[in-house]
C-alpha cells in the first residue's frame, strides 16, 4: 500500500532569487534599483563634500542680505537695499508677465495663422505657409536677438525727439513715444483713487495692489455675469416662443455702463508721457528687451500653435463641415460653431507643451537684458553671492513649480473640453 | 559581473575626484597647457588680433606664467569669461587662473573663496558720455538710462552712487563690452560706465573717439589683479611671484632687450642675480626651475613694456601710468624684494 504524501514543500533557497522565474525580475529590479540610489547618494555626497572642502557650506541666508543692484523693470517696490529674496521675486514677476503676454499673443497669431493656412485663398496659404516654416526652423534665440537689434539700430532714441526740428515725432496724436529705449504710452491715472492694499506687510514677498484696478475688474464681472443672464433669459424665450428678443444693446449696456460711471467716480485720465531730461517721463514704459522677448517669443510659439490647430481641424471629419453646410451654415459660422469646438479637444494638449515651452524659453530673457528670474536669482545674485549651486536649484525649483501650474490649469480646461463618453 | 563592472565604475570615478584635488602646479605641468581665464574682449587689455591671437596687458601676465611654469608662451588655452561667468569658471577649475580686469574686494578674496595675487593696474569707475549729451560732471546724471555690464563690482557702485547723491536712473544690464559697445553708439542708453580704463580701451574702438568723453568723477577704486583659487597656495605663488618677477624688473632696469645679457652670468646686482636663477635657489623653492622668471620676463618684457606696449599713451587705449607708476616715480607699483 502506498501512502499519498503531499508534493514536498519547497523551501525558499537563496539562489532561487535568480533561476526562479517568479522572483527574478524582481531581484534585477532591486538591484537595479539599489544601484540608482547608490550613484545618486554618492553624487550627492560628493557635491556636499567637494562644496565643504571649498569652505562653502550649502546656506540660504544670503536670500535675507542686501542685493546691492538695481533692477530696471520693477512691477512692485524695489530699490538696492532690498534683500535678494525680493529681487528674485522682482524677477519672478518679470518672467510671469512675459509668459502670460506671451501666451496670449502666440494663442491668438496662432489659431489666427492656422485657420488661414487652411484657406483657399492660394496667396493667404502660401504666405502663411512661407511664416510657419521660416520661423519655427530658425532658433528662437536668433529671432529675440534681431528683434532687440532692429529695435536699437532703427528706432530713434530719445534726443532725436528734441530741438525745433525733430528728427522723430511723437505717434497716434502726440500720446505714444516709440524710442530705442522702448514704447512709451499713456498711463491710465485716477485722481479720486481708492489706493493701494498691502498685502504681506513687512516680509520680502509683500506688494501693493491698486484698489482701483480691483473695483474695475470686480465691475467687468459684474458686468459680463449679468449679460450671460440677460443671454439665457433670451435662449428660454426662444426656446419656448421660437422669437429671440434682440438683446445685444442690453448685453452691451449692462458692462459699458457701470464700467463709465466706475471711471467718472474715480475721477479717471491719462498720464501722457513726455520728454524731460534724459528720457521720457510719465506714462508707462514699455522696454525695449520686454517688447523683444515678448515679440519673438509669440512669432516663434504662434508657428507652432498654427501648425497644432491646423491638425486639430484637420483631424475633423468633412463630413462635418459638409453636413453644416447642408444646414445651411455660412463658411465662417461653421468654423467657429462646429469644427473648433471639436478641433479643441485635439488642440488642447499638444497646446499646453507650447505654452510650457513659451514659458521656458523666457529665460533667454538674459540675451536682452531683460531682468527675469534667470538675469535676477540665477545671474546676478549668483555673482554677487558666489551661490551657484543654491541660486539655480531655487531657480529650477521656480520653473518646475510655474510649468506644473501651467499643466494643471491647462489640464483642468481640457477636461472641461474633451468629449464627453457616456 | 554586472556589480564588477558597477563597483569598479565607482572607483575609477572615486579615483577621478580624488585627482582632482592635486595640486594646480602639477596639473598644469601634467597638462602642458595653461588654462587662462580672459574677458571676451577688450582692446588693449585682452581681445585677439587680426589673425585671432590673443593680445593684450593681461594676456601679457598669462603668457608670463605659461612661460616660467611651462617654457612655452603659447602653451596656454584663452578662456573668454563674461563678467557673470568668470568667477564659476575658476571656481569650478574649468580655468587654472582668471586675468580679466577683476576688482579685488573683500567679499570676493573671503566669500568666493579666491585668492587675489597682486594689483596688475589700479583702477576706478568712471563714466563715458556722448559730447553731445552736454554733461560735464556725473552729478548731472539724474535721470539717465545707464549701460552696465551684470556680474561686476560697478553694477554695485553705480546703485551706491546714485543713492547717495539722491538721483534715479534707469540700468540698461548687459553681458558683454561687444553688447554695451552697440547700445550706446546707438544712443540706446546715455551712459556707459565701467572701470575708467575700460571704457578708454572701448572708445579707442569707435569710429570717432573723440565725440565721446570721460566726466571727471571716479567714483570707486577698483585694483584689478589675477586671481586664484583658495586653498592652493603654491600654484597662488607662481601666479603671484610671476607678477612681482615682471614689476620687479622694471624696477630693477631689467628689460626685454637686456635679459637675455643679464641672465647669461651672475652680475653685480645680488636681487636682479637672485631673481634670474644665477644666484640662490628662489626657482626651486617656488617648484620651478632656475630660469622661470628669465622667460616670464622674455615674453614681452616687464611691466612697464607690457604697460607701453597694449596701453600706454602711444596705443589707442592711450593711458598714461598715473598711479601705476612704479613706486619710485611716485606710483603704487610696488613689489616685494626676491629675497
């Protein structure tokens, strides 16, 4: 008689790590795994050593010292005494305008150029094809150089304005100074004004903002929130009379109105700017490196935006287009009501890469002088300080932080957009 | 195998750090080649000729420490820094030397960790301004858009200037005298300010130098000088007695045209014996050989024929020694005795 015996329980030996199938990947990824840490820890160590040896302990506190230089565009209170916490974030600000004027103009020239590239106008195509391919083949660096060197080299500088017989006049009736030194335009001011709202009081990070920009932008709200009313209020009567009540004048009235009366109250004008001394003065100064930066970042991101939004449309079916024609539709209708709404979902997520890009290659600020978070932090409080290692890990710590707040609104939008599946 | 080649990778690399630590000496003799940190271009001072070599004062104490350390006046490998990247660049040992008209200042000598040699030329910042702008002094600047190099001691003074003298004015930062150069010609900015002997070397290259003119005021002193790094304070007295060797002969009437003389046998002057190897030992306490100084001086003569030669008052840079005299003419020039 035989005695059934259970199959021999296998005990775990060490070398099953490896001939095992079940656990060898595991094994190589541990080791895998172990070895990364390894080299990261060494360089690690490595720079901590290398850095403690030189007698340069890694330290923030020159964050808090005097930055000792000036900076030229300020968009809050700054002067030589304030700590290098404050001029970083001078030129944080700096490079935050720059991105999102950017953004705006490169979105706006690009679905424009798209949407034209596709015409059938043959000369339209052409040129815009001729655009696209010029300028998104040639570095952006180049085009941020010429466009700063064309500005110094062509545009008048501030003397020739002067004399009985100037060599160059003021533009757009006698209001905006066009210079080698930058764009001087006309300043809104308000001479019953509400003043400003400190916010942060004492630290570094503290800034004001103009109460009155806030109250005209609380009216604009206002204002567009009680259009959108008046507009569904007239989509329920056509809805149910098949009559749509002709609002416009009212959608018009609700934001213009309180925006003028908002304006008279605040006793509203312009500061025009005007030639005294060296320069002009009053007015706002718009510089020549942020007209540069700004100009050939937004040619340079709006070919690519033209080239995405081209595929977006592309990518919709013409049957689309054709059955919208069926309905009787207008060329200009179509794209605006069906295919961009569809086009978007398609356009959305490649657009945000470019806005990040955008935002990115603001940092070749440096090679016009403008004073970014890259000229400020990571170039001259770099210099004065001797803190290279602290300077750019800040620095790249900003950019990531700014690029993942860019994907996450972006991101937000385009769930908003994507086709929704039941 | 795999951890064989893992571990012996970490090696070569612990082997790698740890070599970099030897001495500069060595590694420049190991090298062959001296590895110079110079600006990107200023005539007189440092910019390359029409067939592309470098010439110039500073280039000249370069060339000197290349000749006594290496015996070749050529073996040296020109690195254009900017004013942002020059001190990273010898910090980081990418340069074994940096001689760019660099100010000597307290937080750079003990905050940067360098070592400053010597004052190759005593300095002071200073304005330059179209004639036609009708300034005569600095304190009529309010208000002016000012050209300025990012990364210098200047960008420092100038905020301290104008607070101190109540003015506002707009900073125009730029990277490079090149940059400065077309801004200003271009009437882009008003004024362009840099240590007076720059910005003499920098009109000498305009088109028509004498519509533009230095105000008076030197509102800084700025001694320039060669620098090391801390730490290594052999291969900072190579550097640094490389450049007494060159005051030290002008002092002691040595020259390019009689060295060659001088050097051949002791002479009856013990300190000129001493310092050209015919006497003592001073070239192996230094780790050298006897002749080190006898080429540094041959390459272009000392210091005064360096100064004459790229810019003194028959060049365009046309400056006159003033305080860099030696100081037996009344000047700063001074060099400890080789001794």
């Amino acid at each position: 008689m035989t005695t059934l015996t259970d199959p021999p329980k296998e005990s775990f030996r060490l070398s099953m790590l490896i001939y095992d199938t079940r656990y060898r990947s595991t094994t190589f990824q541990v080791i895998a795994l172990i070895g990364f840490l390894t080299l990261i820890g060494w360089l690690f160590n490595n720079t901590a050593q290398n850095l403690a040896d030189l007698g340069k302990e890694p330290s923030f506190r020159f964050l808090g010292e005097p930055a000792g230089y000036d900076i030229n565009q300020r968009l809050i209170d700054y002067d030589s005494q304030s700590p290098h916490l404050r001029a970083a974030f001078v030129g944080l600000l700096n490079t935050l305008l720059v991105a999102v004027l950017g953004c705006i103009t490169a979105t706006i020239l690009g679905v424009t150029i798209g949407v034209l590239r596709l015409s059938k106008n043959w000369l339209v195509a052409k040129v815009m094809t001729l655009y696209v391919e010029i300028i998104r083949n040639v570095p952006v660096l180049l085009w941020i150089v010429l466009t700063m060197a064309v500005m110094i080299e062509n545009l008048p500088s501030p003397k020739d304005f002067r004399g009985e017989d100037p060599a160059a006049t003021m533009q757009v009736f006698d209001s905006v100074a066009v210079t080698n030194r930058g764009i001087y335009v006309p300043e809104p001011l308000f001479t019953r004004g509400l003043g400003d709202a400190h916010l942060f009081g004492n630290s570094a990070m503290n800034f004001n903002i103009s109460l009155d920009l806030w109250l005209v932008i609380a009216v604009l709200i206002a204002g567009f929130f009680v259009s959108a009313k008046i507009r569904k209020r007239a989509d329920g009567i056509q809805e149910a009379t098949g009559e749509r009540p002709s609002t416009w004048y009212l959608r018009l009235g609700v934001i213009v109105v309180p925006l003028i009366i908002t304006f008279v109250a605040l006793g509203f004008h312009l500061g025009y700017p005007e030639l005294k001394g060296f320069n002009f003065q009053g007015g706002t100064h718009m510089r020549n490196s942020l007209i540069a930066l700004w100009l050939a970042l937004s040619i340079y991101t709006a070919a690519f935006i033209a080239e995405i939004v081209r595929a977006g449309i592309l990518a919709i079916s013409h049957g689309q287009t054709e059955a919208a024609a069926a309905l009787g539709l207008r060329p200009g209708k179509i794209m605006k009501l069906v295919v961009l709404p569809q086009a978007l979902r398609v356009i959305i997520p490649p657009l945000i890469s470019q806005f990040l890009n955008l935002t990115k290659n603001s940092s070749l600020a440096i090679a016009v002088g403008y004073m970014d978070i890259t000229g400020t932090l990571m170039g001259i409080t770099l210099n004065q300080t001797g803190r290279e290692l602290e300077t750019v890990m800040l620095g790249m710590l900003i950019y990531l932080t700014i690029s993942l707040l860019i994907s996450l609104v972006m991101n937000w939008y385009n769930e908003r957009v994507k086709l929704v599946e039941r | 195998m795999k951890k064989t080649v893992f571990f012996s990778a970490l090696t070569l690399a612990g082997l790698a750090a740890g070599a970099a630590t030897a001495g500069t000496l060595d590694d420049v003799k190991a090298r062959g080649k001296l590895n110079c940190g110079v600006s990107t271009g200023v005539i007189g001072f440092a910019a390359p000729d029409a067939n592309g070599v470098w010439q110039g004062f500073d280039v000249g104490v370069c060339r000197a420490v290349a000749a006594a350390v290496l015996g070749d006046q050529n073996a040296i490998e020109f690195v254009p820094t900017t004013g942002k990247t020059r001190f990273t660049a010898l910090a980081s040992g990418e340069i074994d030397m940096l001689a760019r008209n660099t100010t000597w200042t307290y937080s750079r000598d003990v905050d940067l960790k360098f070592t400053f040699v010597g004052v190759n030329y005593y300095d002071g910042q200073g304005f330059l301004v179209p004639k036609s702008l009708g300034v005569s002094s600095a304190t009529e600047l309010d208000g002016a858009t000012v050209c300025i190099q990012t990364g210098t001691t200047t960008e420092l003074n100038l905020a301290d200037y104008f607070r101190a003298n109540n003015m506002s004015y707009e900073p125009v930062p730029i990277e490079t005298n090149a940059e400065a150069q077309q801004q200003f010609l271009a009437g882009a900015c008003d004024v362009f300010t840099t240590d007076a002997s720059g910005l003499a070397a920098t009109r000498s290259a305009f088109e028509k130098p004498g519509d533009y003119v230095l105000l008076p005021e030197i509102i800084s002193k700025e001694p320039l000088g060669p620098l090391v790094r801390h730490g290594d304070d052999q291969w900072g007295d190579v550097v640094r007695w490389t450049l007494n060797a060159l005051i030290s002969a002008e002092e002691l009437g040595v020259n390019s045209a009689n060295i060659a003389e001088l050097a051949a046998a002791a002479g009856n002057n013990p300190e000129i014996n001493r310092m050209l190897g015919t006497e003592g030992n001073l070239g192996e306490m230094l780790g050298l050989d006897a002749d080190w100084a006898v080429r540094a001086i041959s390459v272009g003569g000392n210091y005064g024929e360096l100064f004459e030669k790229n810019i003194g008052e028959n060049t365009p840079v046309g400056l006159a020694r003033g305080l860099n005299a030696q100081w037996t003419n009344g000047g700063l020039i001074y060099s400890p005795p080789f001794r």
